[in-house]
C-alpha cells in the first residue's frame, strides 16, 4: 500500500519526553566520536591529505550546517520518526518514499550489525589481558544485544540517559590528551598550518573529505525523534545544530591535535609504520599523557561503540514503526508499548535481524573486524550518503511547490544534493578505501 503519512495515527510514541540536550545525545553517540577518533580518522590521514584533515573536517562542517538549514525547515513540516523516508513521501512521492525507506533499513542495519564486530572484538581484546580467558567475540556482541534490547524495548529517555553517561566519557578522555598534546607543545611545536590551504590540497583531498563525511554520520537522525520531542520546531532544529557544531568543533580540534602530537611532517610516515593505523591515538596516549589515560580510552572505546549500537538501534526501531504505520510494513511494527511508548516491536525486529546476521558470521568464521564491521559500514556509507542526498532534493521540491518564496531553503537543499551526489561519487570511485580492499 502506498505510504500516506496519516496525522493521527492509531499508536503514538511517547511525546514530549526528549529535550535538545537529550536528542544531541542519541546523534552524537551514533556518530561515535571515539571510535571515529581511533578507527577511521587515521585512515582518512594515511589514504587522503595527512596534516590537512582538520581543514576538511571544517570544510565538511560548513556543508553540514547548510544542509541542516533545508534540513530543519523540512522537520519542521514533517514531524515524523519516518525521518528520510518520511521527507521522501512528502517531497518525491509514494514510489520515492517506498525505495527510501527500504534504503534507511538496509543502511542503518548493516552499520549496526557490522559494529557488533567491532564491538565484540575490542571488548575481547580488552577483556582477555585481564581475565585471562578467550571467548569468541560474538559472545561479547550478544551480551551487548541483549542490553540493548531491553534499552529499545523501554522508555526512550532511559537511553538518553545512558548514551549522556557515555559520551560525556567519550570526550573527556580525548580532550584531555588534546591538552596533554598542547601542554607539551607537540613533536615540533604548535601551528596552524593543517588549516591552510596547502596542507588541505595535498594529498588527496577528495578522499579525506569523503572519509571526514563518515565520521558524521548519525547526525542526521535528530529528525527520527520528532515526535517525541519537546515542542520539536525548537528541540529538532536546535539538536541539529548543535551535534553539527560540537561533533565538527571536537573532530577538527582533535585531529590538530593529533597532527600536532605526531609532527605534520612526520605525521604519513608514522601511519605507514604502524602495523594497524587505528593504533595511533593509544600511540598518542602512551607518548604524552601515559599513566591510566591509556587504558581508559581502550575502555571508552568499546563503550563508544556500545553507544553507537544503541543510537542506531533507536533508530531502526522507529524507520520499522514509522514504515509500519504507514503499511509499507507490517501493521503490527506500527504499534507502541501500552505502558512505555516504546517502538517494543521494531525494537524486537531490530534485535531478531541483528541476532541472525551476527550468528551468521559467527558460524563462518570471518574476522569481526576486516569482514563484519568494515564491509557493512561501508555499505551503509553509500547508502547515508544517498539518504541525505534525496532528502535534500525532497526539500528542494517541496518548498519549490509550497514555499516558492523561501529562496534560502530552496538553495541551501539544492547546494546540499549537488554536494553530497559529488562525495557519493568519490566514495564510489573509491570503496576500496572504506572497504580497506
């Protein structure tokens, strides 16, 4: 049945019980600050422009905020968990609708199963030293499903409440080997030049701003909580902002940082020495703050990635109920719990595909890392970066129909389609980048 976007559906999620702070969490967390830190920003250094990376992240950052200014008047218009989907039914049509729906599934899943094996490797790695027990570490990843699970299933501020715990941690820890890094005036000292437009063209620029996108992903889901937000034309678009700025501020600061504790010149030859390039932030750690630091951003690295699991499962959970209400999908995932106002059953169908893709890869033994986190995430890559590209050209269209006189929306969507279709392209071009093969 062809979607309608009903105003008053049969069951409702639980209004009101989000504010912007709480909305900000459940985005940034998705997008992962620390793991992004550790895991992809090293290998956006090594395979795109080294030292000019922060510039990039700036770059990437002024693009994001103009997306979010067609992006927030669209929310604003459709308030609804259907999110991408939803902006596709209202500016593209049914048919558009239908195909963007199945599109956010299928991303958002495959980058949810794919960071249980991240999940469950760095847990194992950090467990075993200490316990002196190898388990597999898809007994880790279900461990952690299996609380997430429960978090989905539950009111949704109680995830809040847990991610605010967790990201707050995420930040402290890196923060404070970013002023480790500047206390001790870096390898060869302190400068600007990762922002000048030399070190930002070297290299290939294209490729780090590709990989620079990556780490914001999730940002975009601050519209899945529209119904469930306090006066939500204020809370979405304020949340939106918000996470762009703090999440683009974190990494471009940071990774001067980065560049800085490693030396610009130095910075690619050092990656190339490294057996694993992720190594280079508890590289970082160990040469200039040492002590527990270390140690700690091991451990606040699996719970940044536990964190990202239950952004994303949030997420999923209410794309399920949202398509649901609408009969793109089963009825019943269009109901919520009589007492908790939870999507319980999207959140049940989510944690059911979930269980059945990680048990697949447990039983053909592919490495957790390499296999069940690279590929999917760089699957679910294109595909986010497809979702913003239509819904801006959503926005485009509706506001070109409704709204003509909005010239500013109009043209910072059309900007957004042409920028995002242009990086979709390069990450294309380059999948064995994101892949690592």
């Amino acid at each position: 049945m062809e979607p309608t976007l009903a105003n008053v559906p049969a069951s409702t999620l639980r209004q009101g019980a989000l504010g912007p702070l709480a909305v900000a969490f459940f985005v940034i967390s998705a997008a992962g600050p620390l793991v992004a830190m550790a895991g992809g920003i090293p290998v956006a250094m090594l395979f795109g422009n080294g030292p000019g990376i922060p510039a990039m992240f700036v770059l990437a950052t002024v693009l994001l905020l103009v997306f979010s200014h067609a992006y927030t008047a669209m929310a604003r218009e459709v308030p609804n968990a259907g999110a991408f989907y939803a902006f596709a039914a209202r500016g593209l049509g049914p048919a558009a609708a239908g195909a963007t729906g199945w599109l956010a599934l299928l991303s958002y899943n495959a980058l949810q199963i794919g960071l249980y094996g991240l999940f469950g490797a760095a847990t194992k790695g950090l467990a075993e030293p200490f316990t002196g027990i190898a388990l597999p570490w898809w007994l880790y990843a279900f461990g952690a499903m299996a609380s997430i699970a429960v978090f989905g299933y539950r009111q949704v501020d109680l995830s809040a409440k847990v991610l605010g715990l967790l990201v707050a941690g995420e930040y402290a820890v890196v923060l404070l080997l970013d002023g480790a890094v500047l206390q001790a005036g870096g390898a060869q000292g302190l400068d600007l030049a990762p922002f000048g437009a030399a070190a930002a063209l070297g290299g290939a620029p294209a490729i780090g701003l590709m990989m620079c996108f990556t780490a914001f992903v999730g940002f975009e889901a601050t519209t899945i909580y529209s119904e469930e937000a306090r006066d939500p034309a204020r809370t979405i678009p304020r949340a939106t902002y918000c996470s762009v700025l703090l999440i683009g501020g974190f990494y471009a600061f940071s990774t001067w940082a980065m560049v800085m504790g490693s030396g610009s010149a130095h910075l690619v030859d050092q990656l190339k020495q490294l057996q694993d390039p992720t190594e280079l932030l508890f590289t970082l750690g160990e040469r200039y703050a040492g002590g527990g630091l270390p140690l700690a951003m091991r451990v606040l690295f699996v719970t940044s990635t536990y964190a990202s699991l239950l952004a994303f499962h949030n997420a999923i959970a209410r794309y399920l109920y949202a398509m649901g209400r609408e009969r793109v999908l089963p009825a019943a995932l269009g109901q919520v719990h009589p007492r908790h106002a939870s999507p319980h059953r999207g959140s049940l169908t989510q944690s059911g595909i979930a269980a059945v893709a990680v048990a697949l890869f447990a039983i053909a033994g592919v490495d957790p890392v390499l296999v069940v986190f690279t590929l999917p995430s760089a699957l679910a890559t294109l595909g986010i970066l497809a979702l913003m590209a239509i819904a801006a050209a959503a926005t485009a269209r509706h506001f070109q129909r409704t709204h003509p006189q909005r010239h500013w929306v109009r043209a910072s969507a059309a900007l957004s389609c042409a920028a995002f279709v242009a990086i979709l392209v390069v990450a294309i071009v380059h999948f064995h980048v994101l892949t690592g093969s």
